[in-house]
C-alpha cells in the first residue's frame, strides 16, 4: 500500500505573485498528497498587476517527454490535474500524457476567462482546442463564464435555474463525468458554486467578500483535490476549498495584502493539517 496519493499537476508555475502550481504545491503537500509538478508555462510573475512577465513556453514534445520518461520507471498516478495550458499547442500533447495514465482520475480546470469573455491572450480557437480535452475529465471545474463559452451558451449573471442545468447537461454531453462551477449568481449569493453530478445539480451559497485576489481559484483546487483524494465526496471537498479560501481572504484582507500579491495562504495552511 502506497503510504501517500501521487497526483500530476500539469499547470503554470509563477515565480512571485502567489498563483498556479506555486499556491497549489504547498496545500497539497500539508494536505498529506504528493504534488508533481510538470509546468505548462513558466512566468516570472502572474499576468495582473506586474506589467508584461518574463516568459518561457514548455514545448508539447517536453509534455510527451515526460509521460514516456514516467511510463519508462513504472511510475503511477492517482489523479491526474489539468490547469492553465496557455497556449492551442500543448492541448495534443495533454491528450497524450493522459492516455498513458489510464487509471487516473483527471480532473480539469479550464483556465481562460471571466466577466463573461475570454481572457485577452486567448479567443474561440483555443476555447475550441480545450473542448478537445472535456471527455477525459472525471471532473471539470470551470467558472460561469468559462462554462457557458465550452457549452456555447450566451453568458449573463442572470441565468435560471433550468439555464443552468442545460450548461451542464451540455458539458455532460461533450464528455465531462461530473462538473463543480464556480462564480454562480443564484439571486441569493452574489456567487454559489454549483455541483452537478449524476444529472442532479445542487447549489451551494457561500458568504462573499469584496476583494478579487489572484490565486483563489488555485487555492480551492488544491484543496477541493486533496479532499477527493482524501475520500471526501465532492460536496465535502467544495466545502472544505471554500473554506479555506475564504479565511485565506479574511487574512489578506485583514493584513491590507496587496491584491497582485496573491492570495495569503501562508497563515492558513495550518487549517489543511
């Protein structure tokens, strides 16, 4: 028996700026779960509030690399992440890496825009290369927006109800197994996320704060992850990652944290232990 689970974090790795892999290592680590990191993109900072960061692009063949150099030394994961890809290229290469690890759950984060439209780096072509990976996802974990630019569905912040169900039942259709939807107005909350698994969807209100600090959705993933890892059920682990990173906010807030700075995980993780 394994003494911890081993997951593959395919991600971008940021040097400051708390976001991506560097936010998502550590909670994993105190989470008890084994976080491999193979970078997608590697950024001197985050793209907000740091000007234009140093950049260097990971080729597809070093992705593939990687899956054949694993597979070579017998080398087993229990999940597999799939974050920000960053470029149309790399999607191929992704497709492979998941196909040698057939046994592992995958989980998705299609990281590429918000407020209802694509990030400005990205347009409908690389939306249409990422649809490309929704049928490998166990789970898929985009926010409202990136939800109804996959689903081809007209965005606004008052959907309904049966509007929503009809996103998910069109990702189902394109392949995700399950789906956790972040930035979900239900008229109540300014944002609920929303679970839909085996064609039942249930919402789930959480108390908001006003400041948007980058790395929060990393921060659930990592902790929502480690939670199924864990054995947790989805509901418990979305509760658990909304947890964690609203303290994580209250703190940041509390210390006047600048917000490019990133989320402040750093007081919190022993909340994970």
């Amino acid at each position: 028996m394994k003494p911890v689970k081993k997951v593959a974090l395919l991600h971008d790795l940021c040097g400051v700026g708390k976001a991506a892999m560097t936010n998502m290592l550590p909670v994993l680590s105190v989470m008890g779960i084994e976080a491999c990191p193979i970078p997608t993109m590697l950024l001197s900072t985050h793209t907000g509030g740091y000007g234009q960061p140093a950049v260097a692009r990971i080729s597809p063949e070093y992705i593939k690399g990687c899956a054949d150099h694993y597979c070579e030394q017998n080398v087993k994961f229990d999940m597999i992440f799939i974050g920000y890809l960053g470029n149309e290229e790399l999607a191929e290469s992704v497709l492979y890496f998941v196909s040698c690890f057939p046994e592992a759950m995958v989980v998705f984060d299609p990281i590429m825009g918000d407020h209802g439209k694509y990030y400005s780096n990205f347009d409908a072509s690389y939306g249409e290369a990422l649809k490309k990976l929704i049928p490998c996802a166990d789970l898929l974990l985009p926010n409202l927006t990136e939800s109804c630019l996959l689903a081809g569905y007209p965005y606004t912040t008052e959907l309904s109800r049966k509007d929503l169900k009809k996103i998910c039942e069109t990702l189902h259709e394109l392949g995700a197994k399950q789906l956790i939807i972040t930035s979900v107005p239900d008229g109540r909350s300014e944002k609920s996320i929303l679970l839909f698994e085996q064609g039942m969807m249930t919402m789930l209100e959480t108390t908001q704060l006003s400041a948007e600090f980058h790395g929060t959705g990393d921060a659930f993933d990592g902790v929502l992850i480690a939670s199924i890892l864990k054995g947790y059920s989805l509901k418990e682990s979305m509760i658990e990652a909304h947890r964690f990173v609203y303290a994580c906010m209250e703190e940041s807030l509390k210390m006047e944290y600048e917000e490019r700075e990133g989320l402040m995980i750093e007081k919190n993780l022993y909340m994970l232990v």
